[in-house]
C-alpha cells in the first residue's frame, strides 16, 4: 500500500511539471528551427490569402496542406504545397528552401524573400 502512494505522488508531481500551452504560444515563431522537425504533411489550420477565389476553399476540410522533405543536406529544403480546388482540381507549388545563419530564404523563378519566420 505504501508503494501505491508514493507511486501516485510521484505522478501527481510530474503533472503538476506538465501544462497545456495557450494558443499565443503554440502558434509564435521558433527562435531555433531544426530542418528535420519540420519534415512530413502538415495541414493548414491558419492562415491569410490574397486571392479572392480560393478564400472560400481555407474553410473546406483539407483543402491545403504543406510537406517537408530534407534529402539532401540540413541546410536545403524542399516545400510542396498543394491545395485543392471547388472543381476538386490540385494546385501545387514546390520551394527550394536554403537555411541560412540569421534567417531562411527561398528562392523561386525570379523572386526571393527572406527573413521567413516559421510558427508550428
């Protein structure tokens, strides 16, 4: 019986070590990203667009989601995202993602942004 309860305090302190985040925290940047916790699917929970069309589509169930994969080093990788249309049509888009020291940049036919701060 002894055993019992020192077995449930010891639970019940490492509870009291574990407590749920509120939402401001789980959806802050990362200061510290490790390339291979971003790879897998991930599915689009929040988020803002500029094109009117697809705007409706953001309150369908999986209409877009993203993958990660890392197959060449930990300083590239490559983004697809897709994303599902009215007429059940999929766009997709890839990126070629370069980490770099002091920030992350892509790059794309002819545009580059950098300075991209990623929230999970």
């Amino acid at each position: 019986m002894l055993a019992v309860r020192v077995v449930f305090l010891f639970s019940l302190a490492h509870l009291s070590q574990t407590t749920l985040q509120n939402c401001e925290d789980l959806l802050r940047p990362l200061d510290q990203l490790h390339p291979r916790s971003l790879e897998g699917d991930w599915a689009l929970i929040a988020g803002s667009l500029s094109h009117r069309p697809f705007l409706k589509l953001f309150g369908q169930r999986e209409s877009s989601t993203s993958s990660f994969t890392n197959n060449i080093d930990s300083k590239n990788i490559t983004w697809r995202r897709s994303m599902r249309s009215e007429k059940n049509e999929c766009h997709y888009h890839s990126y070629n993602i370069s980490l770099e020291a002091g920030g992350d940049s892509w790059r794309r036919k002819r545009w580059t942004s950098s300075d991209v701060r990623w929230a999970v």
